[in-house]
C-alpha cells in the first residue's frame, strides 16, 4: 500500500483517476469510479475493487490506497461535498443470464437507471440488458443504485436481438405499457422471463412490444397518466415475483 500523501492535483495519478469521470474513458480502460464508503465496500465484497483513494489516514480496505488531500478529492469527486473514500472499480464481465432478466431501453435518466438497478437487485433480478440508455458507470446511477449495481449481471446489447436469442431459449418476455395489457394483479408468470421497460416519457418502443409474449400494466387512479419509470421497476419486479403460474 502506498499511503505517502498526493498533495497535488497535477500529479500522474491524480490525472489519470481524472480521466474516468468520461465515459470514453471508462470504456478504454473497463473501470470507473465509486464514491462513499459504502460503494466501495460493496465493490470490495464482490472483488470488484482495484485501488482506493482516500483522505483518511488509515486504509479502509486490503487494496493498494492512497492518501489525498481534500484538495485533491475536490478534483476527483463528482459529489458538491467531497466524500472521504473513491474506489477505482472494474466494470462488470458478462456472466451466466440467469433466470429472472430485466431489459432497459433508453433510460436516460441517471437517477432512473441507478434506481431500476437497486430495485432488480432487492427483486431477484439475476441479469440487466441495457441499449441506448445513461451509462451504467455515471456517477449518478452509481449513487442511485447505491452500489447494488455490484450484485447484477449487467450487459449492453442490442434488446432486439437479444431478446429474439433468449425467446428461443423458452424465456417469456413481458412488456410494461402504461395503456394496455393485463394487470400486474392478475399476471401470470413463467419462470423463465424478461421484463422489458422502456423510456421514461414513450414506453417501450413498438418494435420491441410486438415481440413480447404478454404485456402488462400498473392499475391506477385515472387521475395519474403513469408512474417514473424507477418507481414502476420496483412495483412491477415485486409484482411477478408473488404471479409465477
């Protein structure tokens, strides 16, 4: 570990950390920052952490740290008030699908998708497909996920695709729509499925609704045209878990 003090912001490293705050630059190099203690320790428990950068004196996890001024943090937070612990995380690697997947198209939120990722997370989602939305490894939907987006196999793929791929793998695939469909209520689900959400103001794309095998709907006061799409995630995902046929 080196805990000699990074007093300044022009320094090699500081520099490079620097860097991943673009998105280009999270991709080249498949890692991104995290921020908060908490966030960190969730990269640490799933091996996910590189190095860590703090303005503490003590190490707070066995990977090689590094002690920065608040100076220094100011440079490399995207936070209005430094946090005391960065980590320098890897980006995840695609892994088995699982059985219970969440597909997202064109969440551009940051915040939308970081709470989409927390709510597949405390619902049983094994896998989360994500095409032409925010970048997963903004700091906003990390701080929105609160690092859950550690315990998710997360991948970018084309959901048209995808989705024809995993239809023939005997997964159901069930669309949200807000103006038709069965309600969420009286469902019935295989367990074998995607949940396809879709754009917080037009929904699911209709090339991508006709490919579902069943779509369903929130019943709701008629005076509420819909719901944020983060809110919606959560109760649908607690929905299908209780609808399996």
């Amino acid at each position: 570990m080196d805990m000699s003090l990074i007093n300044s912001t022009n320094n090699f490293r500081v520099k490079q950390w620097s860097k991943l705050k673009m998105r280009r630059q999270r991709d080249e190099q498949k890692c991104f920052i995290a921020e908060g203690y908490h966030i960190v320790a969730e990269a640490f428990k799933q091996n996910r952490l590189i190095e860590v950068i703090t303005t503490e004196k003590n190490a707070p996890f066995p990977v090689p740290t590094f002690h920065v001024t608040y100076e220094v943090m100011e440079k490399l937070t995207s936070m209005a008030t430094p946090t005391k612990v960065l980590g320098i995380c890897r980006q995840s690697q695609e892994g088995e699908i699982g059985q219970n997947i969440l597909l997202v198209e064109q969440v551009h939120h940051p915040g939308n998708l970081g709470t989409i990722i927390r709510n597949g997370a405390a619902f049983g989602i094994d896998t989360m497909v994500v095409e032409n939305s925010a970048d997963v490894y903004n700091a906003k939907v990390i701080q929105a996920s609160q690092g859950m987006l550690f315990h998710l196999n997360i991948i970018k793929r084309p959901l048209a695709t995808f989705v024809a791929e995993i239809k023939v793998q005997g997964y159901q695939i069930i669309g949200s729509d807000v103006r038709e469909g069965t309600p969420l209520h009286s469902a019935r689900v295989h367990a074998k499925r995607a949940l396809l959400l879709g754009n917080e103001g037009e929904g699911v794309t209709e090339n991508l609704l006709s490919q579902c095998d069943m779509k369903v709907h929130i019943p709701m006061n008629a005076r509420c045209e819909s719901l944020n799409v983060g809110v919606a995630a959560g109760i649908i995902l607690y929905g299908l878990q209780h609808a399996e046929a």
